[in-house]
C-alpha cells in the first residue's frame, strides 16, 4: 500500500476548504452569513414567536446602532440578563423622532444576533445562530408588526 505524501495531503485540503469553507470556521460576519443559500422557509414555524411590544427597556444593554435609509428608525442587538443567569438578546428598534421604543423578540433568545440591517423602509433584518452550521435569517417589518421573512441559510 502507497502512501501519500503529507505535503499532497495538505495541497488537497486546502483545496477542499476553500471551495467548500472550513468546518472550523467560527462566527463570519454578517456579510459572509448573508452570501450563503436560501434554505427551507420557516415563516410560518416562527410568525407566532416573533413579536413586537412596546415600552422602556432601561436595563438592556445595546451594542451598535442601525439607522434606516430616511433616519426615521435606528435598531441595535440588546441584551438583559436572564433570571437564571446567563444573556437573553433580542432588537431594540427606537423611532428617532418621538424616542419610542420598541423591542422585537425572536426565537431561541439566549442565541446571538448578527447580520443586523434594514432591508426596507420599515423592515429590520437580522440573522440568529444556533451552532456553527445551524442559522436562520428573519426579516420584521416594524411599521406592520410582522414577520415577513424566517428561513434557515444553509451552509
């Protein structure tokens, strides 16, 4: 039996990840989750999950903002502290003229949010992952109070 050299073994592994990604590749950006495949719709496994309420929402810590295209709504990922221990995030969009806040709730809240961006006037979209090779986009549309758009990106 032949062997083969370790060098044609690496040659050929980088090969394959590059074409297909690395199974060790951890979180890659929003830019990179958005580029990959439409899987099955999940709108409406997740249309009752996703859910828009009103109020203040002092204690939440909020990372970047989002502003729409016409300035009118700003979004960032916000988190709270769970009553167990450990981070629950979720959207805090806040309309920039009269300051009120709204918080979008999303399946799996103690899961990350990336990708956040405005896909539309008033459509807010954003990405949450379960595991390196389980993610799933949504797309809510604050001015309707509704999921528009959940499936999973397949990797």
């Amino acid at each position: 039996m032949k062997t083969v050299p370790l060098a044609i073994m690496g040659f050929v592994m980088v090969l394959l990840f590059s074409a297909i990604g690395s199974p060790w590749a951890g979180e890659q950006g929003a830019s990179a989750a958005h580029q990959h495949k439409k899987g099955a719709d999940a709108k409406a496994d997740f249309a009752p999950e996703v859910k828009l309420s009103d109020g203040s929402f002092q204690k939440a810590v909020s990372g970047n903002k989002v502003e729409n295209q016409s300035k009118t709504l700003r979004a960032s990922v916000a988190t709270t502290k769970a009553q167990g221990g450990g981070d629950l995030s979720f959207i805090l969009v806040e309309e920039t003229g009269s300051g009120q806040l709204y918080r979008i709730e999303a399946p799996f809240p103690n899961r990350p949010i990336s990708g956040l961006a405005w896909s539309g006037p008033t459509t807010i979209a954003f990405d949450r992952s379960l595991n390196p090779r389980m993610t799933y986009h949504f797309e809510f549309d604050v001015a309707a109070r509704k999921l528009t758009a959940a499936y999973e990106i397949t990797h």
